[in-house]
C-alpha cells in the first residue's frame, strides 16, 4: 500500500521534476541517468555531475521552500477569515 505523501513533500516533489524537466538536454541526462544506486542512494561517480546534482538540488530546494512559505502564508490568512468570506487575491 502506498503512503500518501505531505503537501511538503508533493511541493518538493514537483519543484524537481519541473526543475528537472528545464534543464539542457546533457544536464537532464546527467540527473536521470549517470548514477548507480548504492545500499539506497544515488551515487554520481564523476566529480562534475557530483557538483551538477548538487546545484540542481540547492536550486529545487530554494523553490520548493518559497512554494510551502507562500502555502502556509495563505493557509494562515484563510484560517482567519469569518466563514463564508471570500479570498480576493492581490
């Protein structure tokens, strides 16, 4: 049976695939590609696509951090309006 996954973790998750998804045709083959799983992990053996998965992952994590601040945000100002108030968006 599958877990269903945190709204946190579904942010992360499309923030990389849609990272993923922009990157150059060799860069994209590199994160999908050039790793070999060892005891669980992905393992870039060259120290070039080290650095690469390393800046793709700073990047989606910078994203998918603004994406769940902007979430709770809202989530925060929704929790305050009287029910049956609409949220205009500015």
């Amino acid at each position: 049976m599958k877990k269903k996954l945190s709204s946190e973790a579904l942010i992360y998750e499309k923030a990389w695939n849609d990272y993923v998804t922009s990157l150059s045709p060799f860069k994209k083959n590199v994160v999908i590609n050039n790793f070999e799983v060892i005891d669980g992990e992905h393992v870039y053996k060259c120290d070039a696509d080290k650095r690469l998965i390393d800046e793709v992952a700073r990047e989606v994590a910078e994203i998918a951090e603004e994406q769940i601040e902007a979430l709770l945000k809202f989530r925060s100002s929704v929790s305050d309006l009287p029910t049956g108030q609409y949220i205009t968006m500015k």
